[in-house]
C-alpha cells in the first residue's frame, strides 16, 4: 500500500511512502517513476540515450535549480545566445507543475538529431503559466545536446464563410472589405 504526499517545494514532486515506510520521490518530468530510475543518473553523468531522455532530464534539472547540468548539455555552439543567469532567475522563482511530451521526432539511440515538443507548466510570479516549446537537439560522441527551443507556429484559420473583396467589412465600419481590414 502506498500513501500519497505532495511535496511543498519548487520541485513539482511527489513522495510515495510503502507500508515499510520507505520514501520514493517521484520523478518531476512525471514519467511515474522514481527519480533515482528515471532523470537523477542522467543528471549525475549518466548518458541519455534518447533527445527526449534529455529534455526530461533537463526540465527536472531546472526544478532542481541545477544550472550546471542545464549548461553541460547545452551545445556549446548555441550557447552564447543564453544567459544562464536569467535562466537561473527564472527557475529559482518558479514552482513546477508538470510536463507534458507532446511530440518526438526522431532523437533515438540511432540518431543524431531530433526534436521534442513539449509543455511544461509552472506558477510563476504572474500566476500559473504554460512553456510550450519544440527543442531541437544534436548527439556529438554519443551525447546528446540540446542546440535550440522554438515556440511552435501557430495557423490562424478563419471558420466563416469567405468575404468578397467588394462586400460590406465584417468588421462593422460601413466600408467595403477591400477599403477596410483586406
């Protein structure tokens, strides 16, 4: 039988406790596993097998506050473009909610590259937020390095029906569309 405890902590984390009163805590990428099977070997040396194995790592890293392992797996070549202490702000001020893989792409043990899509949300100073990411990484000697984060594009799509160029605006104003907002 297992007891369930939230964690009051930055770490987003939850501690199981068995009826021999052993303590879990359960991995913050909400893998449903324990974080000594799941993201802390990475974290501590271990190589990640997959690009995704590393966002996950990553994400526990920065609930962690472990900025060092955040640079480490870095790629060196994109690097310059981060300032890891605004980084280090922000994951120091921020309470971890969750982690959500949406999409992977490639990024397997075979590979060289891949991408993860992914949310993750946190309670930040403004209120609960969302970071909704595609992160693209690239393996060099067998490690894998994340090189880049993209917000995902969105398609702005319009449901109604079409307007012709000369007919009245559905914006309101009177004109014809093509005077107004074509």
């Amino acid at each position: 039988m297992f007891l369930h405890r939230d964690i009051p902590s930055s770490l987003g984390s939850s501690l199981l406790v068995d009826h021999k009163k052993e303590v879990f805590m359960l991995c913050p990428c909400q893998s449903d596993k324990d974080l000594s099977d799941c993201c802390q070997p990475i974290i501590d040396g271990k190589l990640a097998q997959t690009a995704e194995e590393l966002m996950r790592a990553r994400y526990t890293a920065y609930s962690q506050v472990n900025m060092d392992f955040i640079e480490k797996t870095h790629n060196p070549k994109t690097m310059k473009k981060t300032d890891m202490e605004a980084n280090r702000e922000w994951a120091e001020s921020t309470q971890w909610l969750g982690l959500e893989v949406i999409h992977t792409e490639k990024g397997m043990p075979e590979d060289d590259w891949g991408k993860v899509e992914f949310r993750a949300r946190y309670q930040g100073s403004h209120g609960e937020n969302e970071h909704h990411e595609i992160s693209e990484f690239h393996k060099r000697d067998g490690q894998w390095f994340f090189t880049e984060g993209k917000s995902p594009s969105r398609q702005i799509t319009n449901d109604g029906p079409k307007v012709g160029r000369n007919d009245p605006c559905p914006c309101g104003s009177g004109k014809k569309f093509k005077k107004c907002c074509a």
